[in-house]
C-alpha cells in the first residue's frame, strides 16, 4: 500500500470505513490507521464521520503518465524518451543523474509528487506538500559544450511563464532562476524554482538535467510554516489541471531544449526582460560575503544582468550572485 493508493480509495468522494480500506488495500486495519495519520501530517485533510469513515476533504488530482501524455502535442511527444512517475524520491535531479550514469537520460522526464531532499541553487532546501506541487526534472544531452547553453535557466522562465498566462497567471521573473507572482495586495511570492545542472566538457559534449518546481495548490496550513511568502498556481487559476499544466510545459520545454543550441537565449531574451520582476528597482545584490544596493537594470544576449552601482554598470553572471529586491 502507498500514500497514492489510500488517497484515490479515499478521493471519490464515498466515506470509507477502515475495513473497507483494509480489505481494498490488503492491509490491516491498523495499518490503515497508521496511513491516515500519515496524510494528516501531510497536510492532506480527512472528513471523519463516525460509522462511515473517512473521506478527503478536497479532491486531490494525482499525477497521470497517461494522460501526460495524451495531452502533449506531436511536437512535444517527439522529444520525450521516456517519462516516469514517482510518489517520492530524494531528488528527481538525481533521479535523472543515475539514468544518465546508466547510458539513457537523453529525453527523459521523471515527474514526482514529493521530494524528501529536493533542491534549489546554492543547496537550499525545496520542500513542498504531498501531491501540491509540479515538480519535474528533464535530462538533455548538448554537444557543443557549456558555454552555448548561457541563460538556460532563464529561457525555461520564459517557457512556463508563456504557459502560465494562457490561463490567466500572471507571473513575474526574477534573475536568474526564480518566477513569482504577485498577490492582491501587491506582495512578490516565490511561485517557482528552476535548478538547471551540467555535467561533461565545456567545449565538447555535456549533460544536463533542468529540474523545475512549481507551487500549485498550497494549504495556508503550510504556508504559515514557510518564513518566506509564496503563491501557487491556484491562487488565480483554480480551475486548472495539475496534469494538464505538465503536458503543456512539456510541450514548451522539450523543443527549447532541442533547439537552444542553434537559438541560444538570444532568441528569448526580449520575452524574458518584458516580464522581469524587478527592473529600474532598487535591488540587494549578494555575491559571497560581499552585499550591495544597485539599480537592476535588463539582461542582456547572455543572460547576464546589468546594475547600475554608485554611478557604474556593471554585469553580473551566475554562480554565486543572487539579487534580491528591497521592500
């Protein structure tokens, strides 16, 4: 028995005794019991009803390879290899790693409901609720080395930003990973992270796994816990499939990565700074230990950032910079 299999009993909307679960799941009844106070810690919140049982209090859409799949295009199908579903993993960047290690990777998609050790740049912990997120990891293989892949991270912004507004989502990027949406009262939330990583020759052949995670349904219970403020995809556009929105970031994702080796960010660098969250604003630039106050300006063909600093410009690439904007 899995988490995913007590939640599609648990999600048609009929109360189920914990026998009934038992006997469904060929498990006992206090191993059911165990299970749902699992989900409860998850956030996951349970309708108990005495001498009927239990229900989800919300339905849950779980994610579907199959119907991923149907609903990519024939442009989008042609580049995926193969695609994988997990309820949890460690790290789906990691997950793509290994199959590379393995001779495969090239065109691969591993989609996961949680992730018990997930990441963002410089290490930081990613972490969201069972089944609330879309979080996926892609793996490329480019044969023309690193330095033609300058502003990856940032042309994918741009691919689930043009998505995401197709539904009415308005997101906002910020450099050079991030994408954020802005509330009701006028508050930048984290949305999303892009962790792009590379591995191989700098001028030769290279591997490349681009995780993306995208909020998509967060319970206020969770939000409170988090020290940052953070949107999600239903925040305006609750109608929206979860496995929907995975089949057409797919169908964004995949030709990008097809073709970015003859395009470079150039060819996204305009869409990419008509929704840059925080230019002409006054911005905290943190490079090591090194903090300072400069004026963001746009990103240039490379996809580095250009500041304004006591009467200088200055360009800033990646690594170890972040920026972040001053309230």
């Amino acid at each position: 028995m899995t988490i995913g299999d007590l939640i599609r009993l648990l999600g048609d909307g009929e109360f189920h005794s914990g026998e009934q679960l038992g006997e469904r799941l060929g498990v006992s009844r206090t191993a059911v019991w165990k299970q749902l106070k699992k989900l409860e810690a998850m956030d996951i919140t349970l309708e108990a009803v005495k001498g009927q049982g239990y229900r989800l209090s919300a339905p849950l859409e779980l994610l579907d390879g199959s119907a991923i799949v149907a609903g990519l295009s024939r442009r989008g199908r042609q580049h995926v290899a193969r695609l994988f579903i997990e309820e949890t993993l460690p790290s789906s960047n990691a997950f793509i790693r290994q199959r590379f290690e393995q001779e495969a990777g090239h065109g691969e998609v591993c989609l996961v409901e949680q992730q018990s050790a997930g990441r963002g740049r410089r290490g930081r912990a990613w972490s969201t609720p069972w089944g609330r997120a879309l979080m996926f990891s892609v793996g490329w293989r480019f044969e023309t080395g690193v330095a033609a892949l300058e502003g990856l991270s940032l042309a994918i912004g741009v691919a689930l930003a043009r998505v995401l507004e197709r539904h009415g989502v308005r997101p906002r990027l910020k450099w050079p990973n991030d994408v954020l949406l802005e509330d009701d009262e006028g508050r930048l939330g984290k949305l999303a992270g892009i962790l792009v990583e590379i591995s191989g020759d700098t001028a030769g052949p290279c591997e490349v796994v681009v995780g993306l995670g995208t909020n998509f349904d967060l319970p206020q219970t969770f939000r409170k816990r988090i020290e940052q403020h953070v949107a999600a995809v239903h925040d305006q556009a609750p109608g929206l499939s979860r496995n929907r929105l995975a089949a057409e970031l797919l169908d964004e994702l995949m030709p990008l990565l097809a073709n970015y080796e003859a395009q470079g960010f150039a060819a996204w660098q305009k869409e990419w700074n008509a929704r840059h969250a925080f230019a002409e604003c006054e911005v905290e630039v943190h490079r090591g230990a090194e903090r300072l106050t400069a004026i963001a300006e746009s990103v240039d063909e490379a996809g580095n950032l250009w500041i304004r600093h006591r009467g200088r410009r200055e360009r800033l690439g990646g690594g170890e910079i972040s920026v972040r904007g001053r309230p």
